[in-house]
C-alpha cells in the first residue's frame, strides 16, 4: 500500500504553459548577495515587524478559531532551532546559514512571516517570487540553479495549487529538501530511515497537533485521512503507524465516508470540504485536524469549505507549526551539510592484480583491467559530488573548492621521485611512483595519491612513447593518459597562441595608424557613449594616469596609453603545438600582401615549454594564474621596458581560455589507488614538475598519516633541483622524503658501457653481469644522493630491476647506496608484479618520512643573478666556474634593472650529463659552465639561463612511434601505444 501511495506523486498534471508572465522577484535578507534582484512580481518588500505582530495580523484574518498562531510548540521549535543554529556557527565560524524560498503565486503575508523568523533564528534568506502562470519547466529552471549555489543550504517550496507537481517536488536536491517531500527522502522514511531522511514538515506538524489534542497516547486509535493525497499522505500513513494508528484514507466522495466518519476517533483533513457533505456527519466530539492549508501552498485558493480545526486550548494552527518544523529541518540540513564538508576517512576498494609471465605489452595489461567509474573513486577518497567534473567513464576534474573545505584539514607526507642523470636504457621513475603508491595503499592500506605530469603528444608520437608508467605499474586508461586527456595542453595551445596573435596584430595596427585612429578604435564610441574596459583602466593607472573619462585625456596621454612600441627584436613571446615538427624552430610571418610587408622571423615552441604550461604548474588558484598570465613579458619597447600580456589587454581571455585547465584530472593506477594528472612543463627547459595545486589537493585527502608521491622529471640534478628551489618555494610545502630511482643497466652506462642505438640488441656489457661498469657507474649515483642531501631531506634509493640484472649487482647498488648517504636501498619489482614488489620501497619510504628533516632553500633569492646561477653550477652540477656571453650578461643587467634580479633560477640545460656536454656520463669534473643567454619567465617567476643550445621545439627520429599506432574502426580501440 505505502509503494502504491508514492506512485501517486504525480497525481496532478503540470501547470500549463502561460504566453506571457512577468518576471520573478528576488528578496534577499540578511547580507547573503546570491541573486540579482528581478521585477514584476506582485507585492513590495515588506518593512520588517515583530514575529508576535506577524502571526496576530494572520490570526486576524483566519479568525480566532485557530487558537493562537505563535503557540507554545512553534515558539519551542523556533527557539529551539535559534539555539542550534546559534552552536553550528559558534563551532563552524566560516558557516553563514542560506535558506532559499521559492513561491509560486502572492503570498506577501506568508513571505513576512518566513522572513521575520529566518531574522529571529539567524539565517539569511532568499525569496523568489514567481508568477503564477509560471511553467513547470521555468519553475524548475530556478530550483535547479539554486540546487547548485553553494551557498545555499536549503530549499523551501511554497507553491501554487497548479505549480504542485511531482517534477516540481522532486527537482529539488534531497540534501536541500527543508519540506522533506522529494521521493528520496520520502523513500527513506517508508523504508524507517529516521535518523537520514528529512521528516516532512506538514506531516510532523499534524502528528505533534494529533498527540497534544489526544492528550493520551496515539497508540490504537482510529485516524482518518481525508481528502489527503501525495507526499503529506504517505508520510502521514508513516508517521501514524509508528505510533500504532491505525490509519484509514478516503476521499470526500466515497460511498462508505458516512460510516468511517462514524468509526475513526480523529480524522485529518487534507482538502477543502465540498458544499454538499453535511458538516454532521462529523461526531460533535472527534478529534479533527485541517491541514488544507499545506505549507507547500503559499495560499488556500479554493473557494470551498475548509474544516475547522477542534476548539481547544491545546490547537495551533498546522501552518504556523509546520513552518516552525520546517526551520527544525533546516538545522537538521545544515548539520548534515556540515558534516559533509568534514575530512572523510577512505572507503577504497582496491583492483586486483594477477601478473602474467612474461609481463605482456603495456597496452594489452590496461586493456586487461577493468577500472572503477570515477565518480565512485572519487566517493570512496571523500569527494563530494559537486566537487568533480566527469570527463567520460574514468577521468574526472577536481573542483579547486576542495581547498577551502579541507583547509583545516592536516596535510600528509609528501615524496618526491627523482632519478640518476638519465640514458637512453630508462630509470622508470613515473613506473616507481605508480608502483609505491600502489604498494602503500592496496597493500599496506596507507592513504596514498600519485602526482603525475601531463605527457606531451610530441614525445608520445615521437621517440619516447607515452608516460603512463608500465608494466603493472600503470595508469589507466593509458591510452586516454597519453592522448588528449581533459584537452590541458590544448587549452595552453589555444592560449599561448592568442597571445602571440595579439602581439603581431597591435604591432601592425600601431604601425598604419595614427595616435587618434589607434585610440578611437582601442575605445570606441558604443551607443554614444565612450568607455574605458577595466584592463585599459588598469592600464591608465599603470601609466599614472588618473583620469577615467576618455574624452579626457590630452595628446600625450593618448599617445602612451595607445601605443606600445614593441621592439620586434626583443620579442620572446612564440607560437606552440603539440607536435615534434622540426621545420617550425624557425618561421618567417607576415608574408601575406594584408600585412603590409610587416614580416619577421620567428618560431614554434613545443606547447608544453609554454610559459603558460609553467604558470599553470606554480599557480596556487584561478586568482594567482589570472596574475602570472597578466605579468607574463612578451616583448621590450623600444625605450627598453617591459611589454606584458596585461599591456596587450588579453589577460581576462587568457584566464576564460584556462578556466577549466587549472583543475587537476582525477585518474586511478591498475590497482585502482588515485592518480591526479596535472600539468607538464618540460624539466630541462622549465621546471619540470606536475601542479602545485594537484600536490595540494592530493595532501588534503590523503588525511595526517598518508603519503603523496609526485615525480620530477629528468634527473635529480634537474627535476628535483627546480623542484625544491622553484615550485616548493611557489607552494610553501615541504618535502618528508626523496625516492632516487637508479637501474644497473643505467649505472653501466654511466661506468663506461658502451653506447645504445635505438632499436637495436642491447649488447653483452648490459645483459651480463660486470660489477665494475655498476661500480664505476655508482658514482652518477653518489651525486645524486649528496645533491639531494644539500636540501636535508632524507632519501631512499629505488633500484628498478630487471630480468638481466644478477644478485651481485643489485647487492652491490644498494650497499654503495647506504654508505653514500641514503636511509635505505631497495630493489624494486612493481613492473612485473604491481604493488606487491614495491611493498619493501613502501615500508622503507614510510621509514624515512619519520626521520628528522632539516629542509632548506639552496640559496638565498636576495643574491644576485649572476651567483645563483654559480652556486646552482657549482654546487650541483660540480662545475669549476661559470662563463656568461656577453649577451647573457646584457640580459641579467636588464634584468636586475627591471626589477627581477630576487627570482629563482631554472637552468636551461642537457639532462643527459651533469654537465653542459651530453656525452659525459657519470659525474665529469674541471669544466667551465657556458651560459649563452639569460631569458625570463616573469609570470612563472623565474629567470632561466640557456646553457649551451637548447631546443624548444623536438623533431621526429627516422622512424617515429606513429608508425607502430593505429585505431581499430570496428572496437575504437587503439594500438601500438607503449
């Protein structure tokens, strides 16, 4: 019977669709500024008055047989809810209680009483009023949008006859639901869910009335429901039974009414009585109950009989009670919204792996695994479900909102993974960070997060492949990590290039125009009336000048807001693309008759040495990458100053171009433990490390006792270098532990072997056991570990083994590694096995990030250019000096001059030798480190010396990885990736 009752929420058909209504009114009280006030709706803002007054003018016009409209129960509640409201912000000082009220029809009485009590509990309010021939679908348009207005915590319904359907009801969120009548909450409350479900307010309004007039116990007695259709009968039929009523329902034209009238001790009526039912047939003594006047309904619009409620001092009006209950289910809301927004332990279901031998291809292991939906990985590691946004079935983007709710939440360990000086054979350090992680969370059942750099589509259809990890150590799906993903590096393409079109357009512009053509159309006359943007505002203050009313200006003034005065030679601004095309390093543009023969020479960047790339990595939020992206310097004018993105006006389309980029993507590791994917600058051009803000999030959710591992690229000479002195100094954090990722096969090389060629046979000095190459080839490793010992962080050193590696050699790494320094030295299996052969790597890491850590910056902001750079070679790559041409030190004298000489320094260099020369393997020492150019960064923050050459644009090899990829038409799958 309950079940055939909650089909009956749709009894009633939708509102028709009206030509023409007015607008809707907003009325917001307290200092709540949600909505934008509308018009047309009937009724003004009402003065405010007491509650007392409020309730006695409604007596006053329902009569007195109501028995008082602010009775002892309403005021209990009321109190009661003040109280607790009062204790929830008391402990929750940031909590700002939001009641939103949505009324359909006039109803200006109704909405001063809502008004007056939501002031005397201490919330704020907002009302909106809608016209009566407002549509069903219009209707919901506005539940819908304040569904999803954070800042606000409940929905009131008081609707119209027409406007109560059950879409209407049931568009409101049942998390918000302060009438407690969608069918989920209702469903919960049939199935006895009390302590989860929101007791609709009517409802339990007319059993507190039922209990106070019985004046005994309810239990046996007879109720009738009559007239009682929808939610308020099936939460009656619930509430009743409970408490041992025996309820029966009918409506006013049954046959059999007479007679039940005559059975039933009490009866509730649910809708206005026809004229042609005597009013006799009701026993003069029975108990009776009109809640007619349900609170979802702003008015009672009949014109018919209402019933009246029973003389006696203990009746209140139901309405007044029921929205005394309604603001009792607004506090029960805002204490389960609260505890929402609290740090939630994890409730993660790991994957299981079974590892085949031989380890099959990388692509046919992800293929093999199933992966959890993301929007159930996100619900067992405490993210909410307004927090994430779905991309497909297994990738999501992570609201940055998370922040600020977990702001008093204590962060966990933070490891960091870096490597030898890297070769051609690989180190696996992406492998060892999916392989720790899954280690410590699906074995050792500690709260664990991956931080990985987006991979560059250049490298992945290049030479490198992808860089999803490998082996059974890998994210999923690689095929989607590898390709295009959430579209990133495409918002950085996009925004990169409007700022290089923005330069070569105000380049030509300034060059065909004079002062006042430039300026008439920089601020044209709109609707007769002229107008400076808030950027060109900016701009003018920048300038010093003062004035806001263009017509104002003078000559001189127009002159220096209007023009730039580029000096095309100095500009550092290039296009990108996400592809290894060797013929774009270097391009000649403006060649085409429209440009006027302004041409110049130029060229294509690869996207991810973006500045724009860098900036997205070291933005603490959408607020600080709108800034950096302002600062950005593209070019000098010609007096030799700075012309910046600002300058040129494109910040605020830089920001709109990156809004959703700055989010970090959500990904899962085969064995199911999260991943967040999230930017990737390149580590020898930029500084090489995955996003400040996926570190921090990660650190928020794995709780106190978690661990949060993110990789830096290249090696520790690079990646962790930049790492410690660039993004943690962006960041604020601190490192507990650095992972050094070495392989024997890497160290033999960096011994002496000989040199690899891509696709041939590895020769014998790889695949046989020679402790002295792995000796000799120790000592890159040793420089690493005292590199990362300058910065006081403990290390533990990851050896990826391989099926060639013998027992000696791998015992040899791990002893030479222990007496050099690190905390520990552990073989790692996690390519062949997952994270059961990274369990001894996890234990170790969890060992380290307990020791003392005495983290320090290796120098001091406040030196000068030219001595970081020194101390950087000297100290790190164990140079003897350094040597700067004479256009590198022109550069750092601009520099300092302008002002950037205290930012941090991020060497442009080889990764493949500790020095400026890649075919110097192991630790070469006695050079002198040549720096050819000094650039800057200014909206990443940071200077960067070129040292030797560098390349910012890959080419393709001979036979590139393409050749190996293909699609399948039929399944979509693709092939080839590695």
């Amino acid at each position: 019977m309950r079940l055939s009752v909650l089909r009956r929420l749709a009894w009633r058909p939708a509102a028709p669709a009206a030509a023409k209504h007015g607008g809707k009114k907003v009325v917001s009280c307290g200092v709540l500024p949600l909505l934008r006030p509308g018009s047309g709706c009937p009724g003004a803002l009402l003065l405010p008055r007491g509650i007392c007054g409020t309730w006695g003018r409604l007596d006053k016009q329902r009569g007195s047989g109501s028995g008082g409209l602010r009775g002892s129960a309403a005021s209990e509640i009321i109190e009661s809810s003040r109280k607790a409201l009062n204790l929830l912000q008391r402990q929750h000082p940031t909590f700002k209680p939001a009641l939103a009220v949505v009324q359909v029809g006039e109803d200006d009485l109704g909405q001063e009483i809502i008004k007056n009590i939501a002031e005397e509990i201490g919330l704020n309010l907002v009302h909106i009023c809608l016209p009566r021939n407002y549509t069903e679908h219009e209707v919901i348009d506005e539940i819908v949008k304040l569904n999803e207005n954070p800042k606000i915590h409940g929905l009131l319904l008081r609707l119209s006859k027409e406007s109560y359907t059950s879409k209407i009801l049931n568009a409101v969120k049942p998390e918000k639901d302060v009438n407690g009548v969608t069918d989920f909450n209702l469903a919960r409350l049939v199935h006895g869910d009390m302590r989860g479900c929101v007791i609709p307010s009517t409802a339990s309004a007319v059993v507190k009335l039922l209990e106070k007039l019985a004046r005994t116990t309810l239990d046996g007695k007879k109720v009738l429901l009559l007239g009682v259709q929808g939610p308020l009968e099936v939460s009656l039929q619930c509430l009743l039974q409970r408490k041992g009523v025996m309820t029966m329902s009918c409506m006013w034209k049954m046959k059999q009414l007479e007679t039940m009238l005559h059975d039933a001790d009490m009866v509730i009526v649910g809708s206005a009585k026809p004229k042609e039912i005597p009013a006799t047939w009701m026993k003069p003594e029975m108990t009776s109950v009109d809640c007619s006047r349900d609170i979802l309904w702003g008015q009672n619009a009949s014109g018919e009989q209402s019933v009246r409620s029973s003389d006696s001092p203990l009746s209140e009006d139901v309405g007044q009670l029921a929205m005394a209950m309604c603001m009792q289910n607004f506090v029960k809301i805002s204490e389960q919204w609260i505890q929402t927004q609290q740090y939630k332990s994890w409730n993660l279901r790991c994957l299981k792996l079974q590892p085949l031998s031989p380890v099959p291809s990388d692509i046919e292991i992800s293929r093999g695994q199933n992966p959890k939906a993301v929007d159930v990985l996100a619900r067992e590691i405490g993210l909410l479900a307004d927090e994430i946004e779905i991309y497909g079935q297994t990738k999501a983007k992570v609201r940055l909102s998370l922040l600020e709710r977990l702001k008093d939440q204590p962060d966990g360990k933070y490891v960091l993974v870096a490597g030898i000086t890297p070769t051609p054979l690989g180190e696996g350090k992406s492998t060892v960070t999916i392989g720790l992680v899954q280690a410590l969370t699906a074995h050792l059942k500690v709260n664990s997060f991956a931080c990985l750099r987006q991979p560059s589509q250049g490298p992945t259809f290049g030479v490198k492949g992808g860089a999803a990890g490998g082996g059974y150590a890998q994210v999923i799906p690689m095929e989607e990590f590898n390709l295009h993903l959430t579209g990133d590096i495409h918002a950085i393409t996009a925004a990169n290039n409007l700022l290089a079109a923005a330069i070569d357009a105000r380049i030509l512009h300034e060059n065909t125009q004079s002062d006042k053509a430039l300026y008439n159309r920089l601020v044209p006359l709109v609707h007769g009336e002229r107008k400076f943007s808030a950027i060109q505002l900016a701009r003018l203050k920048r300038l010093g000048i003062t004035k806001t009313d263009p017509g104002s200006l003078t000559d001189d003034e127009i002159s220096r807001f209007a023009r730039l005065d580029i000096d095309t030679s100095t500009i550092t601004w290039q296009r990108v693309v996400d592809t290894n095309d060797r013929f774009l390093r270097k391009i000649t543009v403006g060649q085409a008759s429209t440009e006027k023969g302004f041409s110049r020479q130029t060229q294509f960047d690869i996207a991810v040495a973006s500045e724009i790339m860098a900036i997205l990595a070291l933005a603490s939020g959408l607020s600080d990458m709108k800034e950096r992206m302002g600062k950005i310097v593209v070019a000098n004018d010609k007096k030799g100053q700075p012309v910046t993105a600002e300058d040129l006006g494109v910040t605020g389309a830089l920001a709109v171009l990156m809004k959703d980029a700055i989010k970090p993507t959500l990904m899962q590791t085969l064995e199911g433990t999260p991943v967040f994917v999230h930017a990737g600058p390149f580590a020898n051009i930029a500084h090489g490390n995955s996003s400040v803000l996926a570190d921090k999030i990660a650190l928020k959710l794995v709780g106190k006792e978690g661990f949060v591992a993110t990789e830096a690229g290249f090696g520790a000479d690079i990646g962790m270098e930049k790492f410690f002195n660039i993004k943690c100094r962006a960041s604020g954090l601190v490192p507990s532990v650095v992972v050094l990722v070495a392989t024997v096969r890497a160290l033999k090389m960096h011994g002496g072997g000989p040199n690899v060629t891509a696709g041939a046979p590895l020769k014998k000095e790889y695949t046989e056991e020679n402790l002295k190459l792995v000796s000799d080839g120790c000592s890159n490793l040793r420089k690493q570990i005292e590199i990362a010992q300058q910065f006081g962080v403990p290390v533990v050193v990851a050896l990826n083994v391989f099926s060639t590696d013998s027992p000696a050699e791998i015992d040899l790494v791990c002893e030479i590694a222990k007496q050099s320094g690190a905390s520990d030295a552990v073989p790692c299996s996690h390519w062949s096995y997952g994270g059961r052969g990274a369990v001894e790597l996890a234990q170790a890491v969890r060992r380290a990030a307990n020791q003392q850590n005495s983290f320090r910056y290796l120098y001091d902001l406040e030196l000068p250019i030219v001595e970081k750079i020194r101390m950087i070679a000297q100290k790190i790559y164990g140079a003897e000096d350094i040597e700067l041409s004479p256009t590198a030190q022109s550069q750092i004298n601009r520099y300092t001059q302008q002002g950037f000489g205290n930012l941090p320094i991020c060497m442009a260099k080889t990764h493949l030798s500790l020095s400026h020369m890649p075919e110097k393997k192991g630790v070469p020492t006695g050079f002198i480190l040549p720096i050819s150019d000094v650039r800057a960064s200014i909206g990443a923050g940071f200077i960067y010396p070129l040292v030797g050459t560098m390349s910012t644009m890959p080419g393709l090899p001979t036979r590139p990885c393409f050749y190996d990829i293909d699609l399948d038409p039929e399944t979509e799958q693709v092939k080839g990736l590695f």
